[in-house]
C-alpha cells in the first residue's frame, strides 16, 4: 500500500505558479502510476493528471495540458505538480492519488491523499 500525502497548496493571484508536492509511503511507490486530481466547491471531482511508473508518460486533462506538469522522483517517493498561468478557475482541492488508472475516458485510483486547498485569486 500507499498513502500520499499533499503538500504547497496556498492562495495565488490569478498568472501566478504554484508546485504541489505528495509524499507517498510505501515500498511499492515506484510500481504505481500516480496522478493529481481535483474538486472544486460544488463540483465533482476531476482528472488533473498522471504520470507512469517510470516517469516517462504523462497525460493530462485538456484544462491544464500546457500550464500544468507532472513529475516524480522515486528515490525520495515524491511526486510534483507544477501549476503555472493559474485561472480562477483552477481553484480547488488538489488530491495525490496512487495507482492511477485510465478506465475508458475516465480516470480513477486506488490511494487518496487528504488534500490541500488551491485558491487562485482574480
């Protein structure tokens, strides 16, 4: 098993960056497929991204794909979305999800992190 844990969500001015971080523990960190996704107040929760085992594949949803990247390092078990050109309408939580997977053109996962708050400011 694995259990992500958020970290770097914060209040941004609208063009502004931000990087989530998630600490995941485990041994098999580097077996999963780990991926972000996100909730804003009164929405279901979407796909934001993914990102192989390996690092070498990512995918992204069509709001985010250019402005967001995904990254991992499984030395330190740590995986990293880097936020930029943020919208007001990226505000949300973010969660870490761990054994990511695409089930037709839905997303889902097996492990969830709590959470951290994304606001962006207009």
């Amino acid at each position: 098993q694995v259990q992500p844990v958020e970290s770097g969500g914060g209040l941004v001015q609208a063009g502004g960056s931000l990087r989530l971080s998630c600490a995941a523990s485990g041994r098999t960190f580097s077996g999963y497929a780990m991926g972000w996704f996100r909730q804003a107040p009164g929405k279901e929760r979407e796909f934001v991204a993914a990102i192989g085992v390996s690092g070498g594949t990512t995918y992204y949803a069509d709001s985010v794909k250019g402005r967001f990247t995904i990254s991992r390092d499984n030395a330190k078990n740590m995986v990293y979305l880097q936020m930029n050109v943020l919208k007001p309408e990226d505000t949300a939580v973010y969660y870490c999800s761990a054994r990511t997977r695409q089930y037709g053109s839905g997303w889902n996962a097996d492990y969830w992190g709590q959470g951290t708050q994304v606001t962006v400011s207009s």
